[in-house]
C-alpha cells in the first residue's frame, strides 16, 4: 500500500475529485480526514469509506475560514497524532468576463480558493516542519495554465496556486516537506455534469476540445493526487502535474486542412 500509516487531509472532500481521493487514500492504506462545507456530501463519503473498513473522519468545514483551518488541523493531530498530507482541493469562485466581475467576487474568489490554501499551508507546515516530513499537493487546473473565457477569477486563482506550490517546494524542500500541483482539465465531476444539463452544446464543444475526446473522471486525477502524495514522489517538488487528456498541449489551431491528413 502507498500510504501505509500515514495521515491525510483533503479539503473539498465531500465530492468530485476530493471524494475519489479519498477513496483512493483509504484504499492506499491512509487514515483521512474529509473537510467540506456540505455536510450532507462529506458524511455521504465517509459513510461508504467507514462500510468498507477504512478510516475516515468528517470535519463540516468552511476552508476560507481561518479559525477553521485551525481547528481542521488540531483535529487531525489529535486523533492520528500526525499529518503526513495535506491536499488543498475545494473551490469557490465567481465566473464572469475581466470585466464584468464584482470586486467583492473577485475577492471573495481569491479568498476562498487560493489564500485558503495558502493558509492551510502554513498551519499544515507546523507539524510537518516538527515531523520533519510531510507532503502537500494542491489542486491548480489547466486554467491556471491560460485564460479561458468568462473564468478570469478562477484563471488568477489557480495560477496562484501553481506558484504556490513553487515557492513552498523551494521554501521547505530541505526540511522534508515536498509541494506539487495537480492541474486537471476538464473532469467529469459534479459542476460539470451541472454544465452538461445547463448548456449541453458547450459540454459537447468541450469535449471535443479535448486531444483523448472525453472528460476525465475523478479517479484519474485522484491517481496523479495520490502519486504526488506519497513516498514515490520522493524527489519531485515545486512541479505541476498536468492530467488534461491532451487539453494543454494543444495550441488551440483546429486540424489543418489541405495537407491530406485525417485526426
Ligand atoms: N471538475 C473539473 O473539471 C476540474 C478541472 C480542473 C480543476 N478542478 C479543481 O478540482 C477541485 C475539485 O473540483 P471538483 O470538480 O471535484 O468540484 P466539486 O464541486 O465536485 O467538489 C468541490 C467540493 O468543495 C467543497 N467546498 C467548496 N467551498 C468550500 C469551502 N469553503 N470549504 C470547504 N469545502 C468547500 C464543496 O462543497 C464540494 O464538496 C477544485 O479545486 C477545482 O477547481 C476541477
């Protein structure tokens, strides 16, 4: 097992790609500790990780809440002792054109979603720095790679946290403490499939998007989440790990006609 006898926190835990790295975690031999806002999804979560025998607690936290972090973490410390990983996954964000976005939007984006990690990170750190180990991996995106059009809150924030990552890596790297990113394309989780019955054309023109033809599904980012987390990873830090199915590497110039050749 992966992470035979180690201690994870994942934020966002109670759906989408925290909930399948979760499963994935427990799976890999990690005691977790799920932090989410929705109560109903985490407990929803830990129930069906608790029926299959693993260890799995619930915290009904708000992560842009400071004071919660705080408690997220002595929570931890208190029932397992130590933490080994911390995964900064949820998100919440106001989309928009540049400028079309509310100041207080803007903000509350940046708030919630990349000074949360920031602030986890440095609470996390404390025991890490102590235990002289410790792994964090954040969830970036694609888009915090380039712009995509009306998420300019969500392009700012995820590009934060990919340098995020770096200065932390760089910052921490000789005190046994690794920082990655993980940058997702478009996956199959629940925003998405909300996309799919709000605007079903552009989940298709998405899809098409995509070099692999398809979305990802929660378990495949997980798998980059749990590589980045464990002692496999021992000599990678302060990178981003892209599973986009091919999204970025792409120039956004559609197939060239007239040279003969099929895609
Ligand atoms: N789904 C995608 O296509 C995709 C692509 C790239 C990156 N990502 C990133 O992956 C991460 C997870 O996304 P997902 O698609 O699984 O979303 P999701 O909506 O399925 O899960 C996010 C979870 O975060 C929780 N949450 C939101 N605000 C919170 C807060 N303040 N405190 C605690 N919990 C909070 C929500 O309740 C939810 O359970 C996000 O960082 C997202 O930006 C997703």
């Amino acid at each position: 097992m992966r992470l035979e006898g180690k201690v994870a926190v994942i934020t966002g835990g109670g759906s989408g790609i925290g909930a399948a790295t979760a499963r994935t975690f427990v799976r890999e031999g990690a005691a977790v500790v799920i932090a989410d806002i929705d109560e109903a999804a985490g407990e929803k979560v830990a129930a069906e990780v608790r029926e299959s025998g693993g260890t799995i607690d619930l915290r009904v936290c708000d992560a842009s809440r400071p004071e919660e972090i705080d408690a997220l973490v002595a929570f931890a410390l208190d029932r397992h002792g130590a933490l080994d990983v911390l995964h900064n996954n949820h998100v919440a964000f106001e989309s928009g054109r540049v400028g079309d976005l509310s100041l207080e939007g803007f903000r509350r984006s940046l708030d919630a979603s990349l000074v949360a990690y920031w602030y986890a990170t440095k609470v996390a750190l404390v025991p890490m720095l102590a235990q002289g180990r410790g792994a964090i991996v954040n969830t970036a995106s694609v888009s915090g790679l380039a712009g995509d059009y009306g998420l300019g809150a969500y392009n700012v924030l995820k590009a934060g946290v990919v340098n995020l990552s770096r200065v932390t890596a760089i910052e921490y790297a000789r005190k046994g403490i690794r920082c990655n990113a993980v940058c997702p394309g478009p996956i199959g989780t629940p925003p998405i499939d909300r996309l799919h019955d709000a605007a079903p054309q552009t989940w298709e023109d998405i899809r098409e998007a995509i070099p692999m033809g398809r979305y990802g599904r929660a378990e495949e980012i997980a798998n980059a989440v749990l590589f980045l987390a464990s002692d496999e990873a021992s000599f990678v830090t302060g990178t981003h790990l892209v599973a986009d199915g091919g999204l970025w590497a792409h120039s956004g110039m559609p197939p060239i006609g007239g040279l003969g050749h099929d895609f």
